[in-house]
C-alpha cells in the first residue's frame, strides 16, 4: 500500500525511529493509543447502558 512517494502511517513511523529520535513520533503514538482506549470506554459503556438480549 506505499509508494516511494507515498507511505502508510507506521512504516513512516519506523522509518522515523530507526533514523532518528522526535518528539513527534512519540506524539503521534500518545493519540493513536489515546484514541484506541477512548473508543473502547465510549463501546464499553454503550454497551453496558444497552444491553443485548440473547
């Protein structure tokens, strides 16, 4: 799915890592996790407000 003009999000990030060190890496890494665990609280909690019945 990359090109040599054109690289996916991690590839970009391991390329980043491997030659040097920078804050945004580690930026973008906070929000990608952050994003992760607020969407699984906002689905954890719908589905504790709605639960399905069997």
């Amino acid at each position: 799915m990359a090109s040599p003009t054109l690289q996916t999000l991690p590839v970009k990030m391991w390329t980043t890592l491997r030659q040097d060190l920078t804050p945004v890496i580690a930026v973008a890494s906070t929000l990608l996790i952050g994003l992760s665990v607020l969407v699984m609280v906002i689905a954890a909690a719908l589905r504790r407000r709605n639960p399905i019945s069997a």
